[in-house]
C-alpha cells in the first residue's frame, strides 16, 4: 500500500515537472525523493514519469493515478483543517439544553453572540427538565445546560456555574383583582390557586415557588390544570390560575397577561449552567459569553 508520504512526493514532482524543484519545495534531498517515487512506481507496476533531459512529465498512467490520488490529499487536507478548528472551538456541534422556565427567548442575544466568535459553529438546542439536563451532560449526552435552580440530583462529572439571581415575578390573568397592584407579596397570593404543580422527585422553579409559599405559612392551592412547562402562562392567559416566574419568562410576553413583581427580599430565582468537569471548547465558550452577559 502506497504510504501518505509517498503520495505526497508524488504529487508535488507532478505539480513541478521536476525532482530538483519538489525536493526543493518539500525540504528533502533530491536522491531520497527519486527513491521514494521509484518504490511507489515498483508498488504500484507502471511507470509514473518520463524522465526527460529538462525534467519529468506523467506517463498516461501516471496522469490517471495523479487525478485519482489529488483528492486524498485534498481531502486530508479539510480532515486536518476541520479537526483544527474543533480543538480550537471554531467549528463542531454544540448541543446545548436549557430549563422551561429559561426560555430560548432568553438567550438568542447570547446564541447569536456565540454564532459570531464561532462562525463555523452549530447549535442543536433541546428543552429539558433540570434534573434531567444534569444526566444528559454528565452521560456526555449534552454539551452544556443551563439550569433552574435548586436541583435534588447531583453528580461528581459535573460542575455547576451560578449565574446572577432574578426577581421573581407574579403572572396574572390580565383582569384579574391583583393585576391593579404595583408589585405584590408572598403573602397575597394565599387565596390563588397556582397553574403550577412541584414534582417530588425534582427541583427547580415550582419547588422554589412551594418553598416560598411554605415560609408564608401556606401550601399553594392547586389549580384545576396544571403545567411544569412555559404552557403555564397559557393556562393563566386563559384565567384559570396565577404562576410565580423568573424574570426570564417575562420575555415570551404572552397577551392576556399582567406581570407584577414580588417585593419580597427572598422572592429571588437562581440558575446555573452545568458544564462536564472537562468541557469541549465550544461549550467553554458558550459558557463564558453566557457568563459574561449576565454580569453586564
């Protein structure tokens, strides 16, 4: 089997018409670039040149093989280039998870910011649970999450990255009594029933909103339709309960709906972006745009 070194030889001789030319361009001596073209000649059974007094010029056979073979050098040539730029975070697939209640509404400023550093980047971006997001980027499933906080489950492949808090926010059925209030407490929703329901097995917002609640001394009533998801905000448009949310999810800016703020000191939301202990640059970078932009 011909070797890549070889080939390249070749190639270059072919490229130059001459062996005194392509050592020169190759930084080899000429006798060791005559013998590595002659083994190749021997492999392969034909002759690849007609040597002549004022060079060489490609046999017929030659010229065939010449055309056949340009492509793997071609070809290498991108692997090597492309393998470059995804060590380097320039290039590749970032698979990128994030929380419903962190809408992709949310983070186009920082995804189109992220496109422009890595123009030959891509992003698959999924909606996923919190508890969730941490086993997929743990299992090497996912690049990166970006979390609700808090989460019951953890795990040692993982690194968490906190990120600034958010007031938390009241979202109200536009007509509703409350809607004509500036900001609210805690304690003036005891009598609403909530659109949202606490799973037991995770955390995230509609843990953090019961934990809320069950410092006011109450459990949040339930509504008659419930959702964990950003549908929430359809079932309050519709009035048929109120839901506590990050800032955030201000942004899907839904009609129908009045957003009041909580005054409460601790009426705060937190999320994180969870990252393997040994990121890929592409989610190296993702997460310190992310980072970068909360801070500003």
């Amino acid at each position: 089997m011909p070797s890549l070194k070889q080939i390249r030889y070749f190639l270059t001789v072919a490229d130059l018409g001459s062996f005194t030319s392509a050592a020169v361009a190759l930084f080899v001596a000429q006798p060791a670039l005559s013998r590595q073209v002659a083994q190749l000649e021997e492999e392969l059974g034909f002759a690849l040149f007609e040597r002549e007094a004022r060079g060489v010029s490609l046999t017929p056979a030659g010229a065939i093989y010449r055309d056949r073979v340009i492509a793997i050098e071609h070809l290498l040539s991108a692997a090597a280039e492309e393998g470059e730029q995804l060590a380097s975070g320039e290039a590749g697939v970032l698979r990128l998870l994030h929380s419903s209640s962190i809408p992709a509404s949310s983070l186009l400023a920082v995804i189109q910011h992220f496109l422009q550093t890595c123009p030959k980047a891509h992003i698959d971006l999924d909606r996923i649970a919190s508890e969730m997001q941490v086993t997929e980027v743990a299992s090497g499933k996912a690049d990166i999450g970006i979390i609700r906080l808090p989460v019951l489950r953890r795990d040692a492949r993982v690194r968490f990255i906190e990120l600034p808090a958010e007031r938390l926010w009241v979202a109200l059925p536009a007509a509703h009594a409350l809607a004509n209030r500036d900001s609210l407490g805690m304690n003036d929703l005891q009598q609403q029933v909530f659109v949202s329901a606490v799973h037991r097995e995770r955390g995230g917002l509609a843990r953090l909103v019961t934990d809320l609640c069950l410092r006011q001394g109450f459990v949040p009533r339930t509504a008659r339709v419930v959702s964990r998801k950003t549908s929430m905000l359809n079932l309050v448009a519709a009035g048929l309960g109120i839901a506590v949310i990050p800032e955030r999810m201000r942004t899907l800016d839904m009609t129908g709906i009045a957003f009041r703020p909580l005054h409460d000191p601790e009426a705060i939301a937190l999320s994180a972006l969870v990252l393997p202990q040994r990121p890929t640059p592409l989610a190296q970078s993702f997460a310190d745009l992310m980072t970068q932009a909360t801070a500003a």
